[in-house]
C-alpha cells in the first residue's frame, strides 16, 4: 500500500491536505517531493535537539537490544532510574522525586491529582480547587483542558468539565487592567489572592501557570518579579505552586527549566516535549520530597498510566538529556534567541501587521494587528497567523500559528527552531519569514 495513492483514512483537527513527510535531519524535513522544510517551530515545539540526533539513535538500537518494554510495578529499569536521577540534580531545587508519564496533558492530569492527594494525607481534603490563568494552555485531556483557557478547543465540553475559576496572566501587551508595567505594581499576580479569598482558602489546593506562557498566549514572559508575587501568595494560604514546564522546559527558553530564569522554587512541575524532543512519547512529573512522603506514607498515588517510564523512552530521554547539558544547548538557545528576537524586531519595523515581538530564548513570537497604535486584531475570519503560516509553508519555513484568543488577542504565530540552529540559520530563518510577510501583507 502506498500512503500517498491510497484514501487516507486518518483524520486531525481540519480535512486540510498536508503533504507526506519523506526525512528530517538537524532542522530540516524534506517532504515525498523532496521539497526542503526549515523547521521554525520544532514541531510543536518539541524537538528541542533536532532531527535524526545520531547519539539518540544509537541509545534507541542499544536499548532495543535489550529490554524494549517492562511494566513499571514490575521491574525497575536503569534508563528510568538513571533519567530520574539526572532529572533531579539539574532541577537543582527541593523538586526531589519523579513520576513518569508519556505527555504533557498526562503530566498536567498528574501533577493535579498529586497535589489533590497532597492535601488529602495531611487531613486537608477540602482542598480540591485549582486556578489557573486566561489565556493559558494546559492540555486537551478534561482535567488539563479545564485549567486551560482558550476558546476554541474547550468551549464544546464545558458541560462535561467545571472549567477552573482564572485569573489574568501577565499579558502587558493587552493588560487586563489596562495598567502598564511597573506602575501596576503587579496586578495580575496580587489577583491570585483575591481569587483565592473568593473561593475561601481552605477549598484551594494548587495554582497552575505557565512559567512562560506558550500555545495560547504566544510566548509571554513575565516580568521578573511576576513570580516571587506568585511564590509568597501560594504560601501565605498553603496552596501549591504548579508550574506547566512541558513547552517550556529542556533549554527551549535559554535555561534548562524556565523557573531558573527568577530562582523560583516550585512545587510540583510538569514536564513533556522536549524531554525526549520527539523521538519518543515521554513527560514527567516532578515533585517535592516531602510531598511525595506523605502522600506514600497515607495510602499512596491511586493514579498512573501502562507506558509510563518504560524503557524505551526513557532511554531516549536520558541520551537528549545528556545532549542538551554537555552540548550546552541552553546557553545557545539563549544567544540563538537574541538573534532571532532582534531580527524579528526589525521585520516588525517594515511590518506594520506585527503588533508586538516578544519571546525568550527559542521561544519567539509575533502577534498580528490591524492597526498598530490602537492593538486592534484583524477582524476573526482574516485569519492572519494562519495566512502567514501558510505563506512561509510554502516559502521552505514551519512555524506554529493560533488564532485570536477569544477575540481579546491578535492571531499569532510562534517561532521556536530546534536549539542546535545556527546564527546563519537564524538568518535563512528571519529571510524566509520577511518574505513570507511581504507576502501575507499585499
Ligand atoms: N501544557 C503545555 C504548556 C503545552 O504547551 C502542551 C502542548 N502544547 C500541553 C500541556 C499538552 O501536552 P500534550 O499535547 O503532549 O498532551
């Protein structure tokens, strides 16, 4: 049977036709035409390390040959042990235990119940609210997606799900309040304890954010003190601080985990993407020592999923792992991204669709407008990102488009290249991404 001749029975979000991938290497896909795709946004972020990484293909035939699968409540396996270990002396907090899982909205669900079960062994059992942040991103399974705000992918099973009380990310482009920075004294982050003063304390077990807002926000840093706000809040009222590192984590904003930006201690994090950049379905859950006592010491985690740390992909973590510390790779997305952001900057100059540049490290992003003065978007059914995105498809550039967020935002698109990209790279990127622009923009 041939893929390509033979009806396609698969089917995603859209019936849009999409071409048939042929290999990938480093930062490019060729597709069966043998046409050349730079990929400017790492999939959806996720190959942090690049394509067909020989020392990760060599630590899959290795594993292979000797132990494929076991499942987790019967035999330990080394690349779990060791992965774990790794994990936690680069965490370099009190984030001192790990629990395995093979995505992002599976690491979100987790860290969720974990926290839940938290309260629970201490005696604490009315706690069992979240708040999380708008817009944000968390996960399509129906715990994630009710932490998540972002219109378009929850609004069908909100009858299903109690969609969790939010509060205003850190989204100084559209503030909420319509204040700016610094003179806001922070809004948006003293808002959590408003909420959690509404919900009454004692019903509140966790608050959820994005280090770095990603998918639904477009690469939204906060401002430096955004967190310490947050860190004095959750621990005034005993909640914890979950941090949603899975698009952020492995070097993708410059430091091996986001919270390292501000020396912020969280409590529970959840990982995925680039833990294993692609080559194999891995995430993780990371937690506080003594969290994870209590909760073994009262009854255990009712919770876990059959292909968590197997040894497969665990193998391939630890290989993209040691990749991404001995080759530096987050230093390099740091100085990568400078180069991308500066040249994103001036294409925003001969642009006037770009609203804002904004991003950190190989976490980029552009948000479209109509018009520049007043950050009005472009009216819904322009599409904007997606026409870019389109153009620079066709153009030899990937990159990740999301429509407006509930029409409060402009679409944006995400430019976020694999962290091996090399400065003239950079240059072929931002290139390809003017023309593409021209394009969009006549
Ligand atoms: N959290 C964040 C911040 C994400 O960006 C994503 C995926 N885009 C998820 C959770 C969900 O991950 P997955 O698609 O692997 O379930």
């Amino acid at each position: 049977m041939n893929a390509s001749t033979t009806q396609n029975p698969l089917f995603y979000q859209t019936s849009s036709h999409i071409p048939l991938v042929s290999r990938a290497e480093g930062i490019y896909i060729w597709d069966e035409d043998g046409k050349r795709y730079m990929d400017g946004s790492s999939g959806a972020i996720i190959c942090n390390i690049g394509h067909g990484d020989p020392a990760v293909l060599d630590a899959i035939t290795q594993q292979a040959q000797s132990t494929f699968f076991t499942y987790r409540t019967q035999f330990e396996n080394g690349p779990a042990v060791e992965l774990a270990q790794q994990l936690v002396h680069h965490a370099a907090s009190s984030l001192s235990r790990v629990f395995y899982v093979s995505g992002g909205s599976e690491a979100v669900e987790s860290a969720i119940k974990l926290c839940r079960t938290y309260h629970l062994s201490r005696g604490d059992g009315g706690r069992y609210l979240f708040i999380s942040r708008f817009p944000s991103y968390h996960g399509s399974t129906l715990g994630a997606l009710a932490l998540t705000s972002y219109a378009p992918l929850e609004i069908h099973y909100r009858p299903m799900i109690k969609s969790a009380p939010k509060i205003p990310a850190p989204y100084c482009y559209r503030c909420h309040y319509g204040q700016s920075y610094p003179t806001c004294s922070l809004s948006c982050a003293h808002a959590l304890e408003t909420m959690i003063k509404q919900l009454g304390p004692e019903n509140v077990a966790g608050f959820v954010a994005e280090p770095i807002g990603g998918a639904s926000t477009g690469a939204l840093p906060p401002p430096d003190d955004y967190f310490a706000v947050i860190r004095k809040i959750c621990d005034k009222y005993s909640i914890l601080l979950i941090l949603d590192e899975v698009m952020t984590g492995f070097g993708r904003t410059g430091k091996l985990f986001a919270y390292q930006h501000w020396d912020l201690q969280a409590d529970i994090v959840a990982l995925s993407k680039g833990m294993a950049s692609g080559y194999f379905p891995l995430g993780a859950v990371m937690c506080r020592g003594d969290i994870v006592d209590s909760v073994l010491a009262t009854g255990g985690f009712p919770h876990g999923h059959t292909y968590a740390g197997n040894p497969m992909a665990c193998a391939v973590g630890r290989a993209v792992l040691k990749r991404i510390v001995d080759d530096g790779l987050a230093d390099r997305a740091a100085a990568m991204g400078e180069r991308l952001l500066q040249g994103l900057r001036r294409l925003a100059v001969k642009y006037p669709i770009i609203g804002e540049v904004r991003g950190k490290g190989l976490l980029t992003a552009l948000e479209f407008v109509s018009d520049r003065d007043t950050r009005t978007p472009f009216a819904d059914h322009l599409q904007v990102g997606n026409l870019v995105t389109a153009r620079a498809f066709a153009n030899g550039l990937i990159v990740y488009p999301r429509r407006s967020i509930n029409g409060l935002s402009g679409d944006h698109i995400l430019v976020a290249p694999p962290l091996i990209i090399k400065e003239t790279e950079v240059d072929e990127l931002l290139d390809r991404l003017g023309r593409s622009l021209d394009e969009a923009s006549t």
